[in-house]
C-alpha cells in the first residue's frame, strides 16, 4: 500500500484495547506455566537426597549395570507410552495453547469472550473502574460529614497521586471500624481490577515493597494521624477498660473516661495527687516511681489498634497513584454519560451488546478481496421467491403448487373500496365549480351537462 497513513490508521485500529488485553492475558498464561515448570526444576534440583540416592543406586556396583539397563527400560517405556512428554513436549503445549482460538469457526466464535466475562458491564472490558459499590460505602460512614456524589468522589479518589487518600476525613472518622471495613473493600477491589486489567504487571512484588515502605513511615510515625491521643492520667489502657490514676478506678468505656474528666471528684483527685510527692498506686501494673527507681522507663502501649487501617490505606494510595489514567477515563466517560439522554444511552447500551466481528479469514490475509466472494455468493432471484431451509429460492413449481402466487382478496373490503371510490368521484364533481363566459358559475356536473346539450 503506497498511502503511509492508512497504514498507520489500519495498525492503530489493530492494537485495539480489546486484543491487547486478550494477548496480555494469553502472556500471563504461557509465562505462568514457564514460571511452573522452572519451580518444578528447581525443587528437583533442591532436593538432595533423592537425587544422591539415585546416583548412588546406579553407582554402588560398577561391574553390574542391571540396574542402569533396568531404570533405562522403565524411562523408554515411559516415553513410549507418553510421546508428548518428550523434549518437545512443552513446545506443543505452548503451539496448542496459542493455535486454540483460530480454528474456531463461525459458530463457535459468538461463544461468551473469556476475557470479558472477568469485567462488569460498568467496567467495559478493564476500561473503566466500577467503584459505585465503594462509594455507597463511603457516603455511610460515620462523621464523614458532607456526603459526596460520584464524581465528587472520583476528585478524591485522584488527590492519591499527591497526598494520602482520604486525608480529608476527620481522625475519628479514619479511626474507626467502619472506615477499617470500607477501606479493606476498597483495596481488594483494586488489587482484583489490576489483576484483571493489567495481567502483566507483578502485583506482589509491589505490594511487598509498599509493605517494606509502610513499616519503616510508620515505625518513624509519619503516616499522619494514625497514633491514639494518650490522656495524661491514663495509666495503661487494656482491653478490659481505661484505669485513671487519679480517681484510682476502671472506666470501661473511652466515653465514659472522657465524662468524667470534668466532674468535681476527678479535679480534687487531680489536684491532691499533685500535691503529694508519690502518686498512688496502679492496681494494672507498676507505678510510675516504681519505675524509675528500678531504671526502666514507664510502660508505653504500643498503638497496632488502627494498624491495619493505616496500611490498607497506604497500599490503597500506592494502588490508585498506578491507576490514575483509568481514573480520569472513569470521570470522563461517567460525565459523557451524564449528558446523554435516555434514548442514546439505550443506543449505546445495544451496540456495546452487538457480537464482535469475526476476525479476518485466512483468504483475506493472503490478500484475496473478499467483496468479490461476497458478489460471487449472491443469489440470483429474479421472481423474488421466497427462501428455503438452505437460504437459496425454493423452485418455481413448488411456488406454484404451494399456491404461493395466488391472491385472495377480501370482497367486504373491496366493496367498501368501492363505496368510497364513487364518493370520492362524487365530491369532486359536486365541490369543483366551473364559470360560463358570461359569469355564472356552475358545479362540474351540471357545466358540463349544459354545454354537451350546447345551452352554453
């Protein structure tokens, strides 16, 4: 072809989504079962023993090779038995698992796309993110505030590419159960998307690192807000309750401690225990003085409460930073859809339900046109006979023997045909009116009544 840009539009129509995906999944296949087999080998390899053991089998007695000759049958036996488990074998798994798709013919090829039955019908073959689910669990948590549209979400959903994903939220809102469990559907469903839409990338060893990285922020405490605010007279706090050294009791409840911070009793607690030289002591474990005279600091509880929030969070941000192009097509295409009216979007919903084409047959490749088989097909029908169970015309006497060219009209409605011909002929010979050369006007009828007699 001598046109450089058809040619570059004919390429750009090839790589489309669609077979890119398809052969990045067919990749992740055939480097899956390379990956197998070189994990089988090393496993061999690694186990000594047995290995020694048949070595030792077939060299403990070098005058005798019954057992060489032995061993030597059962493995051509084997091979034998089994041709494709030869040198060759895997070749023809692999050549098997590429070919398995062309000899597929017509109807076979309008069979359910593996590939596309791993996407929602909002996620249109990996294009788009379907995070309408994650949404609804967003809006319901507790102290959000304000509750977000979808695309207002989606613009939070971005900021991950320059700060932490949902910064915005309040620490106590962060800190809570329902944020732990929306956060954790968040993350399963982005790593699932990324398995599905991009076969190719190694998503363990990213989230290993991200690990790696999340331990040393948060061992240095610069994750943000995710440390617990200690109350100065909180001496330890267990999963039995919260113990005030003050008033010398077990609160069982973070809001009840918190009420009675402010009560009368609790400030002459305070007050006294800051007036003696030793603070009274803790029934939950050693007191502060204590402590210090035995060289070893006071107890500090370790914060792992909100953890596993915080590095849900972390990898959730790592994930959506390698998304944001999928994320801006998300916004587009929920925007485009937005504007479009009822009908169009029933339009589109029934083009996007349209089987794919097949693709092109081996004629075609090899640069056979194939309108001109198409013209070589047709069928000629001058009569224009009706069609047979083989989609050629049935023969001219059977069409007629069928009685096919008869008609049969009905004879009520021929003569109400009838009726309404002479009322029709009726009205125009009554309404059109005519005019005589000295200005009498005259129906047609009757004008022409009077000139045949020659009155006019």
């Amino acid at each position: 072809m001598d046109s450089i840009l058809e040619v570059q539009r004919q390429t750009h129509e090839e790589q489309t989504h669609e077979t890119k995906l398809q052969a990045e999944h067919k990749a992740s296949q055939i480097l899956d079962r390379v990956s197998a087999r070189v994990v089988a080998l090393k496993n061999s390899y690694e186990d000594g023993e047995a290995r020694k053991a048949e070595i030792e089998a077939l060299s403990s007695r070098p005058d005798d090779l019954s057992e060489f000759y032995t061993r030597l049958g059962k493995i051509q036996e084997h091979y034998a038995k089994y041709p494709e488990s030869g040198p060759s074998g895997f070749e023809l798994e692999l050549a098997a698992f590429l070919d398995e798709t062309e000899d597929f013919g017509d109807e076979e090829y309008e069979e359910d796309d593996p590939i596309a039955l791993l996407f929602s019908g909002e996620e249109q073959y990996g294009k788009y993110l379907d995070l309408y689910a994650n949404h609804s669990a967003y809006n319901n948590l507790k102290y959000i505030g304000k509750r977000l549209g979808y695309l207002q979400y989606l613009d939070v959903l971005l900021a991950a590419q320059i700060t932490e994903v949902h910064s915005e939220l309040s620490t106590e809102c962060r800190q809570s159960r329902d944020y732990e469990l929306y956060v954790k559907a968040l993350h399963t469903y982005l790593l699932s998307f990324m398995k599905r839409a991009r076969p190719l990338v190694d998503l363990e060893s990213q989230q290993k690192e991200a690990e790696v990285e999340f331990e040393k922020k948060w061992e240095a405490g610069t994750l943000g807000d995710w440390k617990e605010v200690r109350q100065p007279n909180a001496t330890r706090t267990t999963g039995e309750g919260i113990w005030c050294a003050a008033c010398q009791k077990m609160y069982s409840k973070q809001t009840v401690y918190d009420a009675h911070l402010t009560s009368k009793r609790h400030v002459k607690a305070t007050a006294k225990q800051a007036s003696s030289d030793q603070p009274p002591s803790n029934p939950n474990g050693p007191s502060t003085s204590q402590s210090a005279e035995n060289g070893t600091p006071p107890p500090v509880v370790q914060k792992s409460k909100h953890r596993t929030a915080a590095l849900l969070t972390f990898l959730s941000t790592q994930l959506l930073a390698s998304l944001i192009s999928v994320l801006n097509e998300t916004k587009s295409n929920v925007e485009r859809r937005f504007s479009l009216t009822a009908r169009e979007r029933e339009q589109e919903l029934l083009e996007q339900s349209k089987p794919k084409a097949p693709p092109p047959t081996a004629s075609g490749i090899n640069g056979e046109n194939p309108d001109e088989e198409e013209e070589e097909e047709r069928i000629y029908n001058p009569l224009k006979l009706p069609l047979g169970w083989d989609g050629k015309p049935i023969p001219y006497w059977l069409y007629k023997l069928h009685g096919l060219g008869v008609e049969y009209r009905c004879e009520i409605l021929a003569e109400k045909l009838k009726r309404e011909g002479r009322n029709e002929i009726f009205e125009q010979e009554t309404m059109e009116e005519l005019e005589d050369e000295d200005g009498n006007v005259y129906n047609r009828k009757t004008y022409e009544d009077l000139k045949k007699q020659g009155l006019i």
